[in-house]
C-alpha cells in the first residue's frame, strides 16, 4: 500500500488491524504531522516505511495551510518566500523501489490529490493499482487538471468500476467510468461547497472487475445489518443477505 497524505497515522491503524502484515509506504510532508505518525507507528510490527515529504510536480511554489487537524498545500504569495519541497511519485519510488508493485494507491491531500493522480498515470497505468483518493472540486481549484479530466484519463489507461463513499465513509453506490454524464452531475453536486460536501471515489482496473464487485457486496451487507432494513432486490443480483457474493 501507497498512503499519500499519512496524517498521523489512523490508515495504518486500520490496515493493520485487517491485514497486520501487509507492507505500507507512508508519505506525510507536513513535520507536526510526520512526527506524531513516527511516534504513532513506532511499535507497529512489520513497521510502516516513513517519508517525510510532499507529493506533487514540483512545478509550483506551494506552502502547507493547516486546519482543524489536516493540511492542504496553497499557492504561496510572494512575501511567504519558496514554497516547500515536493517529490514526484517517481523519485518517490526509485528510492523506495519495494513498492513499486504496490496494489492500492490512496491519497487525501485536501486538494492534490487529482494533481497527484495525474503525475503518476504512467505508473498507474503499468502496475493497475486500486486507487482511493478524496474528490473535492472546490479544493481542486488552483491545481490543473480537473477532476473529470483525470477520471477520462483513467478510463483510457483500463479503469472502469468506481465505488462512490460520502464523507462519513457510507458507500453510496457503483458505476462505471464509461457514464460520463453521472460523474458529471456528481462534479456538481460536489462544487461550490468548500469542505461541506465531499465524496472519496475508489476506482478499479477493468482487470478487478470481480475484486470491485466483491467490495460492493460486502459493503452493501455493512449497511443492511447496521440499519436493518428490507434490501432492493435487481434483476439477477449476485449479493446475497449478509452482502456474501
């Protein structure tokens, strides 16, 4: 696993109590940050991998905001001096090279992250990893490309299913990236509300078609039993009570 945007820790916390030996690559640029995650990995066995930067191009002068316990890059003005350091995905993993083979990338970067996802679509494109990451038009903006710019992209590098979470981490439904006129209309629904209304999108290669249909049935079995309600029954549909496939 790939965490961009690692914050203190708490995706590690959640991977390994599901899968405690599974390698994870931590990137965190903002140093408050950097050293609570450092102190709060410390005694995790096999311990997380730990770099202390900030993804990105490189091609701007950004300086890190925080608010409320997160951090997004701004641009800087002129009397702030240089922004900070930034990395690419690349160099991040030619030093890194174990990851190279990572199978899920996920970023929350408050705004970066499709500008991420972007730098990195020749690796994405040859290793086909999940990618889960925060969609957030109005902290997009500043930063090229788009968002549904860069969901064509990955419609043309093979991806097809994405699971759709609101902000709380309810799944709210699937779709595929070939219905340009929904994600349009999801790109509207989520604009013109700063930090109000966000959504994290998990997107799969066409080759884990069966993975991502796994996950939807297992989430939709989430919900039934929490909520205990009577489920909608498709045409030929494979989720069974419980969200067992």
């Amino acid at each position: 696993v790939i965490d961009i945007g690692a914050n203190v820790g708490d995706t590690v916390a959640v991977i390994h109590h599901h899968a405690p030996l599974l390698p994870i690559l931590c990137i965190e640029g903002l140093p408050k940050f950097f050293e609570l995650l450092a102190q709060n990995v410390s005694a995790t066995r096999p311990a997380p991998v730990i770099e202390k930067s900030f993804v990105g191009t490189g091609g701007e002068d950004l300086v890190p905001v925080v608010e409320e316990g997160t951090a997004k890059l701004v641009h800087a003005e002129p009397a702030e001096g240089p922004g900070v350091r930034m990395k690419s995905i690349d160099q991040i993993l030619e030093e890194h090279p174990s990851f190279q083979n990572s199978r899920l990338l996920k970023i929350d970067t408050d705004g970066m992250d499709i500008v991420i996802l972007n730098s990195a679509l020749g690796w994405i494109g040859r290793q086909k990893p999940v990618l889960f990451f925060e969609y957030a038009p109005d902290l997009q903006l500043g930063h090229k490309p788009g968002g549904i710019e860069v969901l064509d992209k990955l419609k043309s590098a093979g991806y097809r299913r994405v699971l759709v979470f609101d902000a709380d981490g309810d799944y709210m439904f699937s779709a595929e990236l070939e219905n340009a006129a929904l994600f349009s209309d999801l790109h509207e629904y989520f604009s013109g509300r700063p930090r109000e209304k966000y959504c994290d999108l998990c997107i799969f290669h066409a080759e884990d078609e069966e993975i991502a249909e796994t996950i939807r049935c297992n989430e939709l079995g989430v919900f039934r039993t929490a909520r205990k309600y009577s489920p909608a029954r498709l045409p030929d549909e494979p989720c069974q009570e419980g969200g067992k496939c």
